[in-house]
C-alpha cells in the first residue's frame, strides 16, 4: 500500500510538473511550440522512470524486511516441488504406539502348534540347497533381526546385492522386499526358498519333498495342520509367517514415552523427536511402524530415493548403482520406505549396506531428501520444545540451519525405537520340537 500511494503522488506530481511547464510558464520565458513539446516529452520520460526506481526499491526493501523477520520456513512446505508421491500431508499430529501383537491374514488367532512348526521351519537349514542357510542365517534375532551385513551369505558363499532387512516387527507392514514387490509375510518367504543366491532350492516341490523325508516333520506337521499329508508349500510358508508374527518388539522407550511414561525420553531424544516432526521425516517414516508401508495408517509405499541425485553423499555411497522400481532411464530410485525400528541394531543402512553408522545415515537423509548439509558442529539452541502427553504431539522443530547438535538428537530420538536387546520369539531363539 505504502509503494502505491508513492508511485500515486509520483504521478501526479509529474503531471502538475508537466502542465505547467507545457502552459503558460513555457509562453512566458519565450520557450517555442516545438521546445515545449521536447521539453515535455523529456520531463514526462524522466518522470517515469523516477516512479520505476521507488517501485522497484521498495519491493526490495520490504523482501528483505519480510525475509529478516518471518520464521523459519518448514521444509514440508519447500518439498511441495519434489516428485509425485514424495509427501503425505499428514505427517504431525498425534503420535503413535506400536501395538503388542500383529494382525493376521484372517483376523483369527495362529495355534500354537502351527507357530511352534514355523520357528522350527525358521531355523531349518535343511530348506537350503547345500543344507547350510536358513532363513535365521540372514535375519539374526539376537542381532537385531538381520545380520549385520552390507549383503547377506547365501549357499555356497554366494553374496546378495541388497542389504537384509530386518524380520522384528515385519508383520506389520503391508510391503515386503526393499522395492516391495510382495504383500505379505507368506509371500516373502516363498521368494528366499528358490532364490539361487539365497537358500537355492531348484523348486518348491523340492521344498516340500526335502520336509516329507524328514519323519520328524510329518509328525509336526500333522499336529499343526490335522494330517501328515499337508506338508505343502502353502503350509510351510503359513507356518514361517505365523512365527514372524509373534516377533514384534513394542516396549521401546518411544512406545513407553507415549504410552505416557514422560521419563522414558530425555531432552535430547525429545528435540530429535521435534526435528523428525518439524523436518519432514515423519511424512516418509509414518509411526508407530516408522514406514510408509505400515498396515497401521499406510501411506504411499514406495518413495523416490535419492530425491537430490547430484548430493556428494549419492556417489560416496553408490546410491544410485541400483534404482529399486524406478522406470529404465529415471535418475532417481524408487524405494519402499523401510520401517525404523530397532534401527539402532540393523547397522549397516540403505538398500546396499553402504553406511555403517546411525548419525552418517542422517547426514545421507539430509542431504539427499531434503536438500540439506550439516553446518559446523555448533549449537545456537533449540526453541522451546513442548510434549503434550493428553494429545500425543510435539512442537515441531525446523531449524533454519541442520547442525551436528542436530544430527545426534535425531540419532538419540532413533535410537529410542529400538530395543537394547531383542532375543525373543516365543520360548527364546533356538527352535525345539
């Protein structure tokens, strides 16, 4: 408003300015017709230009005004402008716990048998080609439900090209597999069966051939299924997925803290809590399963990955060696969003293992998710963070600059949705019939 009432008198002034020297002030010092319409059409052109420059000054005296004292913007707001599917508006709100059991297939519950079958069945090296791996080779539970590896051993020493996830807390997820290609645990247990890398079976008769040869399945078998004539893949896979079910780890200090248990969190998991929020992580990693494939309020699956090709950390790393979904010719991948928990024990990170540690794996987000370096390890603290335990939510935190301090607040918060040891499953580790 200010800028138009400056160009208005502008205007008007020029136009009095104009006039008078047009009229009778140019007639009365002697000034020709043709002077005074050069004369004009001078003052008249200067006139305009002078109202250009107050135009254009004060735009960018008031941008700057603007840009000085307006808040921080969010960065959900900057990554409007990222690819289809990259955001879900509705990443703040009310957090969530993770419940203490899983759904099934059915709705019903597994018996017991068929659970005992498939810890069993979990822990079966004999489902391999050279008797030698199992599906517990690659998913350790006492390691944090992988196996601490870049890529996996399968038969014969044979390396996988992807990182294993990890098998906690997977039945909870709607998408299996880093690019997600199943949708259930019984499907993502048919693949690792006949995979030549991994356990190398030429089939799943042969699966089911290996089984019935073995008396002491048959009898298991019947008791689980009611006859000696299941021993089928449909029931195998049944069997391993109903075991993997009962492998979820609810009681980390996130789920206690709200539950409501305030002491579970100190303040710097809190703060890291607060840039999860504020950052835009949430919108990917949706609680209470930290990915966007959870059953519990799903968002879109697959995200791209890296979103910022050109970031340092993408050639450092070998990021975009393998491109997961993506489409022949696209730069830039295209991921399921694997869940966080227990994250604290499943080092190395991504798809191919390439981080070793909690806090690089934040720089590598930053930098190519949100667009984001890491300043110079300095704090020039937080603003006042503030949990409402009634509600379940958080002040969000988006700080201008990413810095060090910031860095390892958001490991701390990680490292709160992992379990300190996770040895379990029903009646321990080792399987018994």
């Amino acid at each position: 408003m200010l800028l138009l009432a400056v160009m208005t008198i502008g205007v008007v002034a020029g136009a009095i300015v104009l006039f008078m020297i047009s009229g009778d002030l140019a007639r009365r010092i002697g000034i020709s017709p043709g002077g005074r319409a050069l004369l004009s059409a001078g003052l008249g052109t200067g006139v305009i230009a002078v109202c250009i420059k107050i135009f254009i000054a004060g735009t960018l005296i008031v941008a700057m005004k603007d840009h000085d004292h307006a808040p921080p913007q969010p960065v959900s707001a900057r990554l409007q402008s990222m690819p289809d599917g990259y955001l879900d508006s509705s990443f703040t709100g009310r957090w969530h716990a993770l419940p203490a059991s899983a759904p099934t297939p059915d709705g019903k519950a597994t018996s017991q048998e068929v659970i005992r079958l498939g810890r069993r069945l979990f822990n079966e090296p004999a489902l391999s080609a050279d008797g030698k791996v199992s599906c517990a080779s690659c998913h350790v539970l006492a390691e944090g439900g992988d196996d601490n590896a870049p890529n996996s051993t399968g038969i014969k020493g044979l390396r996988g090209s992807r990182n294993a996830p990890t098998v906690w807390n997977a039945a909870f997820l709607s998408r299996l597999f880093w690019d997600g290609r199943v949708s259930s645990l019984e499907d993502q247990a048919m693949g690792p069966l006949v995979n030549p890398v991994e356990m190398g079976m030429p089939s799943h008769e042969a699966v089911e051939a290996t089984l019935r040869a073995m008396p002491a399945y048959v009898e298991v078998f019947e008791r689980a299924f009611g006859s000696p004539e299941t021993i089928t893949i449909e029931n195998i896979v049944h069997a391993i997925a109903s075991y993997e079910r009962t492998l979820i780890a609810p009681d980390t200090a996130y789920d206690r803290f709200v539950r409501g248990d305030t002491g579970a969190l100190n303040a710097r998991q809190i703060r890291g809590m607060a840039l999860f929020a504020g950052l835009g992580c949430r919108s990917c990693h949706r609680d209470p399963t930290f990915s966007a494939a959870g059953q519990i309020r799903p968002a879109g699956v697959r995200k791209p990955f890296p979103v910022f090709p050109d970031a340092a950390f993408v050639a450092r790393y070998d990021l975009l060696a393998d491109r997961g979904t993506a489409r022949a010719g696209r730069a830039i991948g295209l991921w399921r969003v694997p869940s966080l928990r227990n994250v604290a024990n499943t080092a190395p990170y991504f798809h191919n293992g390439s981080v070793d540690s909690l806090e690089e794996a934040v720089r590598v987000m930053a930098a190519t998710q949100l667009g984001r370096l890491v300043a110079a390890d300095r704090d020039d603290g937080a603003p006042e963070i503030a949990w409402n335990p009634k509600t379940r939510t958080v002040t969000p935190y988006y700080p201008s600059e990413l810095t060090e301090v910031d860095v390892a607040a958001l490991a701390t918060f990680l490292e709160s949705l992992s379990v300190p040891a996770v040895t379990g499953g029903p009646e321990g580790a080792e399987p018994a019939f």
